[in-house]
C-alpha cells in the first residue's frame, strides 16, 4: 500500500522518442500491477531535450510520451538546462526579462509549479507524498542560487519532524551514466 515515485530526468527529444516512450511504456506497465496505489511521476528536468526547444519541440516529443502523466495531474516536473534554453523571452515577477525559457513556461501552463521565489519565476516547490516530504527544486546545476537555498533551508526547516525526506533537482550529485558523471558541486 505504500505510495510509488517514479523518478526520471533527461526525458525525451526528437532523436529520443521511441526511448522515451519506452520508459513511458514501462512505467504504465509497472502503474497497471497496482491498482489504487497512490502514484507520481518526478522529472529532474530537461523534460524537452532539443537545443532550445520550441513549443512545437515540447507538444511533438514531450506531449505525445509523458504528457500522458501531465494529463493525470501526477506530473511532479522541475527545470533542468534545457527548458530554461527554450525558445522566447519572459519577465520574473521582480521585472528582470530572460531571453531564454519562455516556450517551458508557456507549454506547461497552470502545470509547470511555477512560484514567485524572492521574486523570481522558478520551480522550487514541495509535496508530500504519504509520509514522505519531497523538495523539488529549481535547475541546480552544480551551484546555488540564493533563492532556492532560502526556500530549501525554509522548507526543510517547516518539515524539520518529518522523518521521509527526499530532494530533487536537474543534475544529480552522484551518476552511473557515463556522460556528464557526478556533480558533487552542491554536496
């Protein structure tokens, strides 16, 4: 009866798409052999892999695989490199214009768990999950920004008696792939 996580990142682009609906495949798969068990599906981000990925890029590749989570509301998803390199500018509740990251906001809508993060748009947020407290957080990708720190050291400090915690963020600390590796920048 214990709730299940399924934790991706790096999903899917245009010369990933029978990969990336594999997984999706896998995890309704694993979905189907258990019937009324709460259920989410985390992205550490890069959710569209294309080199500044359109909308187009995010409705072609992103939509047709596990936009079928988004669809369920079971989609818990964070920024990673490649959604905050997304086509078209946009303006953080502080007024400071991105030229970059527009297409993620605008493809995910009421969905992308955007806040106003010290005035800035980001997806620093937290749920729970059963008994587990998760933190997702914004686009760490081997630093910090201040704001998100203060959130994470806030958040953590609300839910200092929670005994199930879990944090996730783009870039993992530790990595079996071999192509970026470990990232103990934020260790």
């Amino acid at each position: 009866n214990d709730p299940i996580l399924f934790y991706t990142s790096d999903l899917v682009s245009g010369s990933s798409l029978s990969r990336g609906q594999a997984v999706v495949n896998l995890i309704l798969n694993l979905m189907s052999q258990h019937p009324g068990t709460q259920m989410l599906v985390a992205s550490g981000g890069d959710n569209e892999q294309e080199n500044s990925p359109t909308i187009s890029d995010y409705q072609a590749y992103f939509g047709t695989t596990y936009g079928t989570f988004v669809t369920q509301g079971i989609f818990m998803q964070v920024r990673g490199n490649h959604d905050i390199q997304s086509q078209g500018s946009y303006t953080d509740y502080n007024g400071t214009i991105h030229s970059t990251g527009a297409a993620y906001w605008d493809y995910f809508g009421p969905n992308a768990h955007m806040f106003n993060i010290s005035g800035q748009k980001l997806t620093d947020y937290s749920y729970d999950l059963d008994s587990w407290h998760i933190v997702a957080l914004d686009q760490l990708n081997g630093s910090v920004n201040t704001a998100t720190l203060n959130f994470l050291t806030s958040d953590l400090a609300a839910h200092a008696g929670t005994t199930c915690q879990m944090v996730y963020w783009h870039v993992p600390t530790y990595s079996s792939g071999s192509a970026h590796g470990d990232s103990t920048g934020l260790k």
